[in-house]
C-alpha cells in the first residue's frame, strides 16, 4: 500500500482495497528523487511532511501496521519492495499533476509485465478530472459553469476506515529513520512560529474542521475576507497532505443545516477542484502563461524589491503583514494572498514565477494546481483570470478588509501605536502622529518602496503596450 498525498486511514480508497483482499498489508511512502521534477517538496511543506508521516504512523502502529520508508526513484524502491517482500499487488490513490501521472502510468505497466497486479484509485479529488466537461466535450476554462456542473453531480460517500487489517507476517523490510530525511530545519531552526501554530495529522484535521462547522462556517460568506478573524477553516495543509479528503469535507458539511456560509466553504472545495482539473489538461501551468500572449510582457529584473516583497519591507502595512504571516506561519490569509500577488506582478512588474516559487517554498499548502492556477489568477494570464487592468490598490483592500488594523498591528507591530486611519498608510501621518508613535520612517518601518499611483500607471503601460497588442486588441 503506496501512501503519498493521502496521509489518512479513513475515506482511503486504496487502503480500504487492499483491506477488502484479504491480503498481508505493507504501507510504504517514498521520498522520491523524481517528484514532480523540478518541483520538489518546499521547506515549509518538508516541515508538515514531517510531522504528517509521524501521525501515520502512530495510527498504522494502532493497527499493528508499520509504515515503511524509503528514498530513492520511486519505480525503483517499488521494484525493490515487490522482491524483498513478494507481494502480489500495489495499490495506491491518485496524484493529478502531469509528471506524478506519467510516472504512476510507468510504474503500474512495469508491476503489470511482471506479474504483479498494480491498482489506482480516486482519492484526492471530488470528481476525476476528466469527468466534468462542458456540453461540447470539453474541459471548463471559466469557474462559475464548472462549479454549476459540479453541483449537478452526486459526491460518492466517504469511506470509513477499515475495520481490519492483515499485517504483514514476515520480516519487515528495512525502514528509513524519518529524522535521517532532515525534513525538519534545525541551522537555523525557523520553523517555530509553524509549530505554535499547527496540529498535524489525521485527527487534528477533523477536529479543526469539526470547530468550523461549529463556529465560523455560519458566517463564512462576509468574514472570510477579514484577515483580522479567525473566520476561515484552515484546512488547506490537511487537505493536501490527504490528511482529509474533501469528500469528507462535502458530506460534513452536507449534513449541517444549509446556510450562505457553507455554501460558499464548499464553493471554495470547488475551485480548488477546478484548480486541479485545469492542471490535468494544462501540465505547463506551473512554468508557462496559460494565455500565451502574456509571453510578451515586459517583466522587471528587480532582485532587490523581490527581496523587499519576499521579506515584508515594502512599507505597505497590508502587504508587509501578509508576507511576515507567511514567514512566521507557513500560511496566509487568502484575501491577503490576492493583495500580495497583485503587488508583485502589477506594482513591482515581477514575474509571477517568482512569487509562485516563494508561497512554494514557505507555504505549507504548497499544491501544485492551487498555487499555479492561483498565481496565473491574480496576474491576469490564467483560466477565468481576473484582468490585468484589475489592480490591487493596498490602502483600500486594508481599509475594507481591515479596518481597525487588527490584522497589520499583529504582523506589523511597529505600527501599532498609530490611529486606525494612519495604519494603513503610515507616510500620511503628521510628523507629530508618527513621533507619537515612536515610527521613523525609512527607520523603524520602510518608506513605500514604490509609488502606488505611478507603479499602477507602469502596469497599465506595459500590458497596453505589448500584450494588448499581442492579442489583436482582444479584451478576452
């Protein structure tokens, strides 16, 4: 039994397969040399692997199950485990992206010619991504029909954990020691902010769903976008380490009372859906503008504000607050994610590469299809992307969707003796005002590192100039 991104016991639709055998189980988990190519684990992520594997593997031991681990090819350390074992069989669940997919196609015919039985199974996903198609057979490119065939479909119940299973009678393969992977950061260890904030694993995840069906699932809809609350259900690490699946998400939800709030939790489950089928019939979307003539636009080689945005010294509170959140958590308030985005691609004219292989490295949601398809999003080059011209402006998103600076004083607290209106933007305070609140600008909190009207002026340019163009004059 092949675990990767699906660290659970229940709703495992290859678990509960190779349980209903009646087979001798192994569970195995390969950190492979091959994932995803180019684009292997980030550190943040490393950091919530580690812990994940260690919750799976108290709850396999619960079942008198171990959870051997190996590093190495992947098709080669399955190769290995066949012979050092004689299994008859290897199952696994699902990955979507275009590389993991290839491999997994590789690896089932090799077991198949040798006379292995190699089997795969949905378990990450509502749907198959080849299974939500417009009335012309083809895959959705805009969210909003995609999501209004998806609400036409049945979800498939979850599946409970087996209640049995057959462990293994015969010497245990040998085992890697999770510690001798160094997932963990420990020269610096910076992960401390991660572990303040996180409980990982299988029960963690449905206890922290269970707290927001309770609580802040009502009012979902308008506190969602507050940055300063706790009002979203923080599940996205869980959901992609297969923690829990989102039909265990669907069917919770399902079974509350109806609201506006839930509904639109479940519109998120599906635009992560979307994310993913969009990724199944665009393997380039991590590297390459899905509308292809935003290959003419003339992005910045700015190491030096990168480094700004990267590390929140912009002197944009919102912005600011947003990428110290990241740092110090591995995680960030959507909303603020969009903010963010923008102003890299559209204030600082930055490649969004660039901002798509940070949130990589330091989120611990890092998911291929979210983060690419989220990224090509905010800057305009993506499937049902928001416009170009569509510019983030910092001080106002702070305003609404901040207002007493509850969310910048707790990831800014230099500024956290200014009034409620000057916190959104400091350089507008009197002299007085920032002396009174022990700021010196370009001191103690950064001047801006751009000027918002003229950097919006410069993005505008630029795509007028060469992708408008480009695309014949096209607005679409």
């Amino acid at each position: 039994m092949w675990f990767r991104r699906d660290l659970r016991l229940s709703d495992h639709a290859a678990l509960s397969a190779a349980a209903e055998t009646g087979l001798e189980i192994l569970p195995f988990f390969i950190q492979h040399d091959d994932d995803l190519e180019d684009w292997h684990t980030g550190a943040a992520s490393k950091w919530w692997l580690h812990a994940s594997l260690e919750s799976l593997q108290r709850d396999l031991g619960k079942q008198d199950l171990r959870l051997i681990l190996r590093h190495g090819r992947a098709s080669s350390v399955i190769a290995s485990l066949v012979k050092e074992t004689g299994a008859s069989m290897v199952v696994w669940n699902r990955c979507y992206d275009p590389s993991t997919l290839d491999r997994d196609a590789t690896i089932k015919n090799s077991l198949r010619q040798s006379g292995c039985k190699a089997e795969s199974f949905q378990g990450s996903v509502l749907f198959e991504p080849w299974e939500v198609r417009t009335g012309t057979d083809s895959p959705y490119r805009v969210f909003t029909p995609f999501w209004r065939a998806c609400r036409q479909r049945t979800v498939a119940p979850a599946l409970e954990q087996p209640r049995q299973f057959r462990s293994f009678s015969g010497e245990w393969p040998q085992s890697d020691d999770l510690d001798s992977w160094k997932l963990q950061p420990s020269k610096p260890d910076w992960a401390t902010g991660l572990r303040e904030t996180w409980e990982v694993g299988e029960n963690c995840a449905h206890e922290r769903l269970g707290q927001f069906l309770d609580t802040a699932a009502a009012s979902y809809k308008q506190d969602r976008d507050l940055p300063g609350l706790d009002g979203t259900s923080m599940l996205s690490p869980h959901l992609h380490f297969g923690e829990i699946s989102p039909r265990q998400i669907w069917h919770a939800v399902d079974a509350r009372e109806p609201n506006e709030g839930s509904e639109t939790f479940l519109k998120e489950v599906g635009w992560r859906e979307f994310c993913h089928q969009l990724l199944f019939h665009n393997p380039a979307l991590p590297d390459k503008n899905l509308r292809a003539e935003f290959d003419a636009m003339p992005w910045r080689d700015d190491p030096e504000s990168l480094a700004l945005w990267q590390t929140g010294q912009t002197g944009y509170p919102l912005i600011d607050a947003g990428m110290r959140q990241l740092w110090q958590t591995g995680w960030m308030h959507n909303r603020v994610r969009m903010v963010v985005a923008s102003f890299l691609s559209k204030h600082l004219l930055i490649d969004w590469l660039h901002g798509e292989r940070w949130f990589w490295d330091t989120l611990v949601d890092a998911d291929l299809a979210n983060n690419s398809a989220g990224w090509q999003w905010v800057a305009g080059c993506g499937a049902d992307a928001a416009p170009f011209f569509r510019i983030f402006n910092p001080m106002t998103q702070s305003r609404k969707f901040d207002a007493k600076g509850t969310y910048i004083r707790t990831w800014v607290p230099e500024l956290a003796a200014l009034s409620d209106r000057d916190v959104h933007e400091p350089w507008s305070a009197s002299p007085a005002e920032l002396l009174a609140a022990g700021i010196k600008l370009g001191e103690t909190y950064p001047e801006p590192c751009v000027d918002h009207g003229a950097a919006r002026q410069r993005a505008l340019d630029a795509y007028k100039a060469h992708v408008s163009t480009s695309n014949n004059g096209s607005k679409d």
